[in-house]
C-alpha cells in the first residue's frame, strides 16, 4: 500500500473540516497535501522554500492535481498523508500522494505536478540542479 513511499505526514481531522454529512469535505483534501508538501519539502528534504523564494532561486506552483477518492475520512481521525516524488521533468515535479488511516486501505490518491517557477517573474523555469539533487538523493536512500 504505501510501498516505495520515503516521507509521511500525520494530522488529524479537526471539526471545521467536516460537512452536513459529516465526513471531510472535499476541498479540505486538498490542504492536507499542501501540508503534506511543504513538510517533505521541510522535514524530508531540508530545504527552507520561503527563504529560497526569497533569494529567488527557487520556488513552485500547482499546474494540474488529480485525485481519487475512496472512502471519507471522519472527525477526529488521524490521518497519514504520505508523499513522493516520481518524475522530475524540466520544469515540473511530479508528485504522488496517499492519504490513510491507521492502516487502512488509502482513502485517496492523488497526483499533483508542480512547475518550478523564477520568484521574481513568476514564469516557469527549469528545476534547478541543486533541487534536483536532493530529491533524486531523498528518494534513492
């Protein structure tokens, strides 16, 4: 199930992210691999995004996400959003996402692919190497 995947990230559904069905409504999903991203980033990888964005060497945007949903997660359940990096084109990054609970069958997948961007300009720019490095490193160990 989350097999090959290197980096997690745990939280737990708070009441603010459930709808009138009570389970999490969709949109909040997409926050928790947001989260789950900039702590792979953070934590698995070492780097400080903001400050990089800040010296204008490197920084990110969303282009496309896709995700698949297969069983809601409910109020107070801990979740673990589990992350990769499975591509590195040359100016995107692509992403896959799990999102379990407690060792259960994933509650969804999903796929984002993110364009490196100059922080200045904000116009697509290639992957720089030393961003490239760390993750292709990450992912092997």
């Amino acid at each position: 199930m989350t097999e090959g995947f290197r980096f997690s990230h745990r939280l737990k559904v708070r009441y603010s992210e459930i709808d009138g069905q009570k389970i999490v409504f969709n949109a909040h999903y997409l926050t928790y691999l947001d989260v789950a991203v900039t702590e792979y980033f953070s934590e698995g990888l070492g780097m400080d995004v903001d400050s990089l964005a800040e010296k204008g060497e490197f920084d990110f945007v969303v282009a496309k996400t896709t995700m698949e949903y297969k069983s809601p997660a409910k109020l107070n359940d801990w979740l673990e959003i589990w992350c990769r990096t499975t591509r590195i084109g040359n100016s995107s990054i692509a992403m896959e996402f799990l999102i379990t609970r407690e060792g259960e069958k994933p509650l969804l997948q999903a796929e984002i692919i993110y364009v490196s961007i100059n922080p200045a300009t904000h116009e697509p720019q290639p992957v720089p190497a030393f961003v490239r490095e760390k993750i292709q490193l990450f992912e092997k160990e």
